[in-house]
C-alpha cells in the first residue's frame, strides 16, 4: 500500500484500467465456459434418452427373441441313408404303414432321449429328420438280404415315412458316395450355428470318413453340448475320441448289417445256353455320349431271353466241356505275328488287311458270373462309366454307377466283346470295349442272324496281329 500511496495520479489510473480489463477479460471467459458446458449438457442430456430410449428397445426385442426362440427350439436329425437302414419288420410290413412305423419309432427315440437328458426343454419340442443317400445302395442291399422284393418297395416305404410328419425328408442324391456325404456335412454346419436347434443328431457312425469333419469341433462347447451320435452296428473306432455322447435306436435302426441272401438259378442249364450270342434285337439303349458305338449294356443283354432258334441245340447235357463252367464258351484264339510292329500297350492290333483284331481274354469262371448276375439281378452296369478312362456323362443314366471289382469288371468287359462295334473293323477308339469280330468265329457259330453279320465283322479269317497302329481319343 505504502507504495501505491506515493504512485502518481497516471500511475494509479493506469493500474484500475489493467485490474478492469483483467476482470472483464475474466467475466468474458466465465460467461462462454457457461455456455459451451450448458451446451454440453443438453447434449449429454438427450444421449441419456436415446440410451434409455435404445435399452428399453434392446431389452424388448432381447425378450421378444427369447420367447421366439423358445417356442421354436427344435432337434434335428441328420442320417447318412447309405449305412443305416431302419429295423428289417418295417420294411417287411406294408409299404403303406411302414415307413409311418419308421417314422413314429424314430420320432419317440428321440422324444425319449431329450427328455431323459435335457428335462428343461418342452416335451413338444420339433423334430426334423433328414436322410440323405443314393436310393440305389440301401434298395440293392435290402433286396439282397430278401428284406423286400423289388426296389420299387423302397419308395413306397419312404413316401410313407415322409408323408407321415411333415418336417420328415428323404433325399436322394443320386450315385456317388460323396454326394450324401458332403451334403450331410453341409447341413451339420448349418444347424450347428442355428441358436434356435438344440440337439444334432447325426447316424453316420458307419463310415470313419465324418471324423475328419467332427474332429474340428472337439472342443467346441456349443457343438459337444448339441451333437449326438446315433449308434450302428459297425461303429468306427475312431468315433469314440471325438468326446461326442451316443444314443442307441435299437427300436428304430437295424444294428446287424444286412446279410445278402443267395438266390438260386432256378434256369436250366444246357451247353447251347452258354453259346447263344446275343441279336440286334437283344439290345437295349442306354444313355450314352458316343454315337458311333451301339448303345447297349451286355447286363441288358444277359438279362433277355433268346428270340432266336438255334440250330444245332442238342437235347442233352452230358459231356460238358470246360467251356460249360464259364459263362461263355471259349472264344477265337488270336495270336501275334513274331514281325508285328508297333507298341503293343497303346496301339490298335490289326491284321494284314487293316482290320481290327480283339485280342483274346479270359473267360470268367462260374463263380465269377454268378457274382455277375446277382449284381445286374436290379440294376445293369453302365459300360461306359466302368470300362472308360472319361466315364459316363449321360444326364440322368438309369445304369448302375456303383463302384466294382476288378472281377467283376473283366466279366463286364468280357461280355461287351460279344455286342459288335457299328464302326467296324475300321475302329481305332482307345477304349472301345465293343466286339470287333464274332467271338464264336466263322467256323463255329450257327446263329444264322448273328449280329456281327452286319457290320461284316462276322467271316474276318485272318485273327493274326501284324501290326499295332496308334489309337485314337
């Protein structure tokens, strides 16, 4: 203060006009503060609605959801048709109530197994079954087995099983292993995803080739908690490390493989029977991609009765010869010139005329065509699929695709020699599987309408190979 007292009149003026500005300065900044956090309030203020306005809305739909989910909670069941075939008194009942027996024994199973291990759910809860399979697999074995007598049945069996409950499908993928397969695994995914599916039941415990793809969710929570295995009667090992729970249908699949049934011949056997060759007329079409090759299956064949005589049938049968055992009677020896040139492996045999030779097989033996003939006994072998590198491309080919043994596909090929090739003795296909000169040969063959007439494949006298030419695609 002392000093502020001897300050002169300006000094003193000088110092309240700083302490006003100061002050004014200070109010001014006061006063924005004031209003930025006004501002600021308001803001914060309708965020606090809309946040209590979107939690009420979050919680209402939450809740929403949650009753959804509850009244729809389902289980599903996903069955590999191929392996698991339903108790054998089902299909051996009529078609129309069976397959609805299936149905209702499998839906109570299930019905049973949820409420014995997961009582919290409702007893109503849905059940969706879906079976995949390649329709041709589990009709084959049935009729084998004798379990029933067409493969026509199955369908009525299934038409009943499906019509029966309405989330009950049956789908048939066609031929092809995987195709039911990849299928099955694809639904799995799908469903395992799916909140509102509590229980995957999976009947695929036939065939280790599912472990791969279970393995993936060994430690998942959420698919051990909703996977169940259904049992079969030839369980991989390799299913019990995959820490899933089984469940066993006893009273809904059969837990014994099928056994196929012999069926006896009743046919009587003569030696002229094994010597007759097919007609023209025999012939039935087939789908196939090829037009220059008849399109036939030696299965259709076998499978039609001679419409024409033979001339020579005696009417006795003794004093067979070793031909009679086979399922056709020895065929032309074609042998190879020592001067014969070109690849052996890869070319064409041809004679010294140009004329395509068919190079001499092996007969199948008896057993051997008895295999042969239970397999086509339903379905015939598709030639093109079995005895071609490229397969058969057909759409839709009624013929049978399935897998065979090597047996079985020389008594195939065997017997496709016996329906003659339209190109003739001019064929250089790679892969031409068709006859390209009679097998009985000139000589011994007394079908007087021969097919191998015509396409002149029938008087070829020359069967000795000169030369091996290159083939054709």
């Amino acid at each position: 203060m002392n000093g502020f007292e001897h300050m002169t009149f300006n000094d003193k003026v000088n110092l309240y006009r700083q302490f006003d500005e100061a002050r004014h300065a200070d109010l001014e900044n006061f006063a924005q503060e004031y209003h930025s956090m006004k501002l600021r309030l308001a803001e914060l203020e309708a965020d606090l609605d809309d946040e209590r306005k979107n939690r009420r809305s979050w919680r209402q739909q939450a809740e929403s959801l949650k009753q959804s989910v509850g009244r729809n909670r389902f289980a599903v069941v996903l069955i590999d048709g191929d392996g698991y075939h339903f108790c054998r008194s089902y299909y051996m009942n009529t078609s129309e109530s069976g397959g609805a027996q299936a149905a209702h024994a499998l839906y109570t199973d299930i019905q049973q197994y949820i409420r014995a291990n997961n009582p919290n759910l409702d007893s109503d809860i849905e059940v969706m079954v879906i079976l995949y399979f390649n329709k041709q697999v589990p009709a084959r074995a049935l009729v084998d087995a004798d379990v029933i007598q067409r493969m026509s049945q199955l369908d009525e069996f299934f038409w009943s099983f499906t019509s029966s409950r309405s989330l009950f499908q049956v789908v048939d993928c066609g031929p092809g292993k995987e195709r039911a397969d990849s299928k099955l695994r694809d639904t799995y995914r799908f469903y395992l995803n799916n909140a509102q599916c509590e229980h995957i039941f999976l009947a695929c415990c036939h065939d280790n080739g599912y472990v791969a793809e279970l393995d993936k969710y060994r430690h998942d929570p959420a698919a051990t908690d909703k996977t169940v295995l259904i049992r079969h009667g030839n369980t991989a090992n390799q299913f019990y490390n995959l820490n899933l729970p089984f469940a066993r249908f006893n009273s809904t699949f059969e837990m014994e493989p099928l056994q196929a049934i012999r069926r006896i011949d009743t046919t009587p056997t003569y030696m002229p029977s094994t010597r007759r060759i097919p007609s023209a007329d025999d012939s039935a079409s087939q789908n196939s991609n090829d037009a220059n090759t008849p399109a036939t299956t030696w299965s259709t064949i076998t499978a039609s009765a001679s419409r024409l005589p033979d001339r020579t049938r005696p009417t006795t049968t003794t004093n067979l010869s070793a031909s009679a055992e086979t399922f056709e009677p020895t065929q032309t020896t074609t042998r190879i010139s020592s001067t014969a040139t070109g690849d052996p492996k890869s070319g064409i045999p041809v004679n010294r005329t140009g004329q395509r030779i068919d190079r001499t097989s092996r007969a199948p033996t008896k057993p051997e065509i008895d295999r042969f003939q239970d397999r086509i006994a339903d379905q015939k072998l598709c030639n093109t699929h079995h005895l071609t590198s490229t397969g058969c491309f057909a759409y839709k080919c009624n013929y049978d695709h399935d897998p065979i043994d090597a047996a079985m596909k020389h008594t195939l090929k065997y017997k496709a020699r016996s329906i003659p090739c339209t190109v003739g003795s001019k064929c250089r296909k790679a892969e031409c599987f068709y006859g390209h000169q009679c097998p009985w040969g000139m000589e011994r063959c007394t079908n007087g309408k021969c097919p191998f007439y015509k396409n002149d494949l029938h008087d070829i006298q020359d069967l000795e190979i000169a030369k091996f030419v290159p083939a054709v695609a």
